[in-house]
C-alpha cells in the first residue's frame, strides 16, 4: 500500500465526510483517483443520482527526507503520488485516512465499473449562464422532493410499484434549471452530498484548483457539520455551471456534480 500526505487535518476531514456519504448511498461504492499538480481528485458515482460526484484534495509537498533528488529525477518541494491514476474501494479509502496527521492509506486498487472509464475532461470548460441563484436552486430541490413525496404517497396500493415511482422519478429530476440544460437531478445529488451547504468565512477565499477545479472550503468533517472553530455561517455558496466535451458540471467550493449531456439514461432518485 502506498501512503500520500494531504495538506492538513481540514483536507482530510473534508475528504472523508464526502467518502462516508457516498458510502450512505452504496456501501460497495468505489472511487477513481487522479493525482496531478499537488491535488488528489476523487471521483465517485452515487446510484440513485446518475451523476458524478468529484471531490478534491490538496497534497503536501514531500518533507526533503522523503525525496530521492537526483537519483528519481525528482526535485524538492516535488508532491508524492502525483500521477496516480486508479479506482479503489470507498470503504478501504475512508479506512485508510488519518484525520489528526492528515495522512492517506491508498488501498490495492479494484476492477472499476464502467463509469470509471469516462471522465469529464480536465480542460477546456467553459461557464455556462442561466443558472438560478444558490437560494432559488435550494428551493426548487425542496419542492421537487416534496412533489416525488406526494405524488408516491397518492399512489393507490394497486400502482405503488418501483416501474411507476422510476417514472416519478425520471419525470421530476430530468426537469432542467433555469436557462440551461441542467438536470435537476445534478442539483438534488450536489444537496444530498453536503455541496450546497451555506459556506464558511474562511473558505469565501478559496480558488478551484487541481484537475477537477472544485475549489477547497473549510472543512466538514465526517458528519459534515464544519471543524473551523469560532467561523460563522457566511452566504450561500458560490455556484458555477461549466460546459466542456459533452458535459455539463456544477462548481461548489465543497465539490463538484458533473453529468453527460446526451444519452444518459436517469436512473430513479429517492428522496434525500
């Protein structure tokens, strides 16, 4: 097994908290990594939202006791594991995280489904208008998940059936947001993996960064609750909707949801 060091105890706490909650959603879940540029970029595709889900996390710059110099062809200051590229189990992942030390077990690597072999690309994206504001979007989930609610429970016993809640379903979150062509469905995972939650003060500075260019917040936490002491809720988070390759992705400073914009079939989506 090889070992990577993260940035610090926020970055790992941060990239647990996203672990454990696609864990929530498939308890066999795996995960691609790409480490590149100083960033560990986490890929994960939870069932029920048909989208990919993307987490990154800055590594450390290896301490000059771990480098070989000359003899690698690596300089100081270089970052271990850049250039990794394989899937894993999520479970092995989140068991391999240290949060005090900020240290990373990488697992032995697992043979991936097939998403894992379809990336968006790492260049070429481009913003996109016409998406609602952070609150409007909030809303528009809260009300879809209240109709799917109420439309499943109107249901008379003889139609309540998985065919006709996946018809519900498919209805409801293919419906697109604003002026663009994003499926709601796209928004609903963002909420119910923890990305559109209010943002801290101290993570309003923070920039996208490394191959998936999802930007880095204050830390969550497993429970997904914030570890930044004495930092007040601040505003809403900044939302960006990117075009690139036939996808179609939704920045947060906490990750990021992408999703192919053609002939993806959805798949049902339960409420959070």
């Amino acid at each position: 097994m090889t070992a990577l060091r993260l940035a610090d105890a926020g970055e790992a706490a941060d990239l647990a908290a996203f672990l454990a909650r696609l864990i929530h959603y498939d308890r066999a879940a795996a995960v691609r990594l790409q480490a590149g540029d100083g960033v560990l970029a986490v890929f994960g595709r939870p069932p029920s939202f048909e989208v990919l889900a993307i987490r990154t996390a800055r590594l450390a710059p290896a301490a000059p006791e771990d480098l070989t110099g000359a003899a690698s062809g690596t300089a100081s200051g270089a970052v271990p594991g850049s250039g990794r590229d394989l899937t894993v189990s999520a479970g092995d992942l989140l068991e391999g995280i240290d949060e005090p030390t900020g240290s990373l077990t990488l697992p032995a690597p697992v043979t991936g489904p097939p998403w894992a072999g379809v990336l968006p690309p790492r260049g070429g994206w481009q913003q996109v208008p016409g998406l609602p504001s952070p609150q409007a979007l909030g809303r528009t989930v809260a009300l879809a998940v209240a109709e799917f609610r109420a439309r499943d429970e109107a249901l008379p016993p003889e139609r309540r059936t998985r065919a006709e809640r996946d018809r519900i379903g498919r209805e409801i979150w293919s419906r697109t947001l604003g002026d663009t062509h994003l499926p709601l469905r796209a928004a609903h995972a963002a909420q119910s993996l923890g990305f559109l939650r209010p943002v801290r003060a101290e993570a309003q500075a923070g920039g996208g960064h490394g191959p998936a260019g999802t930007g880095h917040a204050a830390g969550t936490g497993r429970t997904g609750t914030g570890h930044a002491a004495g930092a007040a809720l601040a505003e809403p988070p900044t939302l960006t909707l990117l075009a690139a390759g036939g996808w179609l992705r939704l920045r947060t400073p906490y990750g990021s949801v992408a999703v192919r914009t053609g002939g993806m079939a959805a798949l049902p989506v339960m409420p959070a």
